[in-house]
C-alpha cells in the first residue's frame, strides 16, 4: 500500500498552461513538502507545511502555488508553465519533532 | 551558505569490495544528515541517517561517520553487491526547526559490477 501517492504519474504539458499536482500522505505525518528534480539540479527544495501553514518557501517564483485542503494533502498548482519547468516533482512528509523525510513517488512533468 | 558538496559524482566498484561517497557542508547550525538511494525511475529512499550527538552509525552493511569539527560526513558500503548500484544522496538539515528543508549533494552514481 503506498502511504504517498502523487498524482498524476506521468504529465506533459504545453508552455503557458497551468496544471496541480496532487499529494496526500497516509503516514500521519504533520508536515509536508515539495521538493524538484531535474538534470540540472538534482533535489531542491520548494515548499514547506506543517497543520496546512505555509513554513518555509524557497521557490522564487509566484507561479508556483502550494494548496492545503487538509491536513494531510500538499497539492502544488503551477500556472504559465515554462520548459524550465519540466522535472520530476517529488512531494515529502514527516513528523514533527522528528527527522526523517519520506519521498512520495514523484509526478514526472514535461512542458512542451 | 548552506551548500552541500558531495564527491565523486561517478563509483565503479568490484562486487564484494567498499564504496565510500564523502559530502561537505557549509551551515555549521546543520544537526541531522541523511542518505537516500535513488533508483532509475524511483523516489529516492530513505537507508541511514546521523544526527550531530553522534559519530557512527551503522546499519548492517552502512556505516555512516560524522565530522562536525571538518564539517564532513561520509557514506561506507561494506561487501557491496550488484543490487547497491543506483543514485545516492547525502543531505543535510539545520536545525532551525523540525520542518527544515533538506539541502541535497548533487549525488553519487554508484555501479557495482561483478
């Protein structure tokens, strides 16, 4: 049973679309992230939420949106989508007072 | 800074011998490292972490070593096998709070060949 599921696996889009990425974890974890992979960063930071508050955001741009409608979903709404932005983006969670992050199985994104 | 170097980029082992992945940090505040596997087409996986009250830790065939003084940390894999090969990963967290962002090396293409 996967306890993250992203959706949707696999997603190709044209440039100046706008598409969300879902997440929901089952793990019980009270906090969620977003992180990116691309050939020319490996794994970077983008957003994260903890009881559905915005704690941290490295991502320069205002494209890209995170939405919580609860506790336990981390979508991530990207609007006027630019080839950079072709990656696999992988949604993590954890537990607050704790360390360690887990990886859901990422949402692969190509912007033609 | 909060930069992570992670070296070699590229491992080719014989099976049954030691890899040995090395990362560096600049934030002197980082205080939990972990490592995650990452094969083709898969999330990358947790395998051993460390946090800064300790030097060692192993876990069956994974030893990780923590140098705080040098800022180094550094991933050992014991006895490997053609099943290790894949992307490794080493991170560090600052201690800020318990929802830090995780800042990544740029990962270790490891192949172990028979």
């Amino acid at each position: 049973d996967p306890k993250i599921i992203q959706k949707p696996k696999y997603l190709v889009a044209v440039t100046g679309s706008e598409k969300i990425l879902i997440c929901e974890q089952y793990l019980g974890h009270n906090a969620m992230y977003w992180y990116r992979q691309s050939a020319k960063k490996p794994l970077e930071f983008m957003f994260s939420y903890s009881y559905q508050k915005l704690m941290d955001n490295q991502t320069a741009s205002s494209r890209f949106q995170p939405q919580s409608s609860k506790k336990n979903h981390l979508d991530l709404q990207i609007t006027a989508l630019k080839p950079d932005d072709s990656a696999t983006y992988f949604c993590a969670s954890s537990q607050i007072g704790g360390k360690e992050q887990y990886f859901g199985p990422g949402t692969r994104l190509t912007v033609l | 800074g909060e930069q992570v170097e992670q070296l070699p980029s590229i491992l080719r082992v014989q099976e049954r011998s030691s890899a040995s992945i090395n990362c560096t940090y600049e934030n002197s505040a980082s205080n939990y490292f972990p490592w995650y596997k990452q094969e083709p087409g898969e999330n990358p996986k947790l395998i051993i972490d460390i946090r800064s009250n300790m030097e060692r830790k192993q876990i069956q065939g994974l030893i990780v070593l923590l140098d705080k003084k040098a800022k180094r940390f550094s991933l050992h894999i014991t006895d490997t096998q053609p099943a290790d090969s894949a992307m490794y990963f080493c991170a560090a967290q600052i201690a800020s709070s318990s929802f830090s962002k995780l800042v990544f090396g740029q990962g270790t293409s490891l192949s172990v060949v028979p």
